[in-house]
C-alpha cells in the first residue's frame, strides 16, 4: 500500500532528516501538505507561509517552494500578489468536468493492466472493509474522509499502468475535499453508510478475482455520489 504520511510536525521532519535525497523530501513535503488541505488540516483560504513552514519541517525554502509550486498546478493552492499563497476553495460546479473524467478512468482500471489477485492485494482490501465496518458502526467526519484518501491508495493497487494511476491521483486530490466541505452534519451516517458499502461490494469482487466488476462498482458510486453532493449543496442553499 501506498506510504500516506504522519502529518504530525515531529514526525514529518523525522522523515525529512531521514530522506535519502532531494527528491525524497520533496515527495515528503508534497504529500504531507497535500494530505493537510484535503483533510481540512489547512481549510480553504488559509495562507501557507513559506518561511514557517521552511522552520517546521527543517529545511530550506527552496525545495519548500518547488511543493508548493506542484501544490498550485493540481490546484489546490493559489498565489495572489501581495498576499502570499493560500488553499483554494472547492467549488463543485467547476469541479463537475473533474468527475466526469474520474468516472471514465475509474472503469479503466478494470481493464488497463489489471493486477494479479494474490494474498498481499486481498489484505490490503479485507484491511480497508475492517475500517469501514467500525466507521459504520461510529461515524466520524474526520475518519470518514481519511479512509476515503486511503481506500483511494488502495483501489488503485487494482492497475498496474502508471499513467492511469497518476492521472486518477491528481483529478482524485482535486474533489476529495468536496466530501468534507459539503456533507451537512445530518446527512453525515447516510454517506457513511453508503461508503462503507461500496468498500464491502468492491472487496467482494476483489476477492472474487473480477477487477472490472470492482471498477465499474467504483465508476457507479462515483456517479452516484456526485448527484447527491448536488442534493446537498442545494439543500444548504435554501437553509
């Protein structure tokens, strides 16, 4: 499974110190920041200093600068003249082209160099169908979305195509946020619920070795999900 970061200050610059080389660190410092701001660590419209976080993560404000950079093509950061860099705001309506791409990708995975079912993979899916049995059972908004980032990691464990892997990464970065923004407080157990059993259909077809029927399951979910967060946003609207 794919190493998600410890976004914790100490942890981050244990890592840091322990990084092999330049390139190490700079993933270190781009996934712990991108797992920041799709976690609402760092909500929309915060301003992400250079020279503070240069001094938490003990390092100098280049490499810094180069994630940040990154951080502002996936857009999730922005930089505005005279104010600095700031997190972005989620916007469902310019996000929709987004997940209408996500929906073709997501059934791609079922057929572009599919993996070969054996322990290690069945595991990593029985692990995350254990996750969402206890979230189900005590729903939490925060656990929700950090299983969503890390069933993500794991559903692309399904291909073996590296262009389709990193494709489905950005445009995933991109929305994930949307889910914590937009689900009101009450409707909160109902997409718990609902998410928790796309993990359980989706493992069963994984351990039924038929990847393109766990795709087109992610792809129908998808689908189904982005008309409910239209729902809600309405919903709020009116309220």
């Amino acid at each position: 499974m794919t190493d998600l970061p410890d976004s914790s200050a100490a942890d981050v610059a244990l890592r840091l110190e322990n990084a092999a080389g330049a390139q190490e660190r700079f993933q270190i410092m781009y996934s712990v920041l991108r797992d920041r701001i799709c976690t609402l660590v760092y909500p929309p419209g915060t301003q992400l200093g250079e020279e503070a976080l240069a001094e938490e993560f003990g390092v100098s404000r280049s490499p810094l600068r180069k994630a940040l950079q990154i951080l502002e093509a996936d857009g999730l950061l922005q930089s505005q003249q005279g104010i600095g860099t700031l997190v972005t705001d989620v916007d469902l309506d310019a996000l929709a082209q987004v997940y209408q791409l996500r929906l073709e990708l997501n059934e791609l995975t079922g057929r572009l160099s599919p993996a070969t079912v054996d322990d290690a993979l069945l595991q990593e899916f029985d692990a995350m169908n254990r996750r969402a049995a206890v979230l189900r059972a005590h729903p939490d908004r925060h656990e929700f979305a950090r299983l969503n980032i890390d069933f993500f990691h794991v559903f692309q464990l399904l291909s073996e195509n590296q262009p389709l892997r990193d494709h489905s990464e950005k445009l995933f970065y991109q929305t994930c946020r949307i889910w914590l923004t937009l689900i009101p407080e009450a409707a909160l157990e109902r997409e718990v619920k609902v998410f928790c059993g796309e993990i359980e259909e989706i493992t069963t077809a994984v351990n039924s070795d038929d990847l393109q029927a766990a795709a087109l399951i992610r792809r129908a979910h998808l689908s189904m999900g982005f008309k409910r967060l239209r729902k809600h946003r309405k919903v709020d609207a009116i309220a």
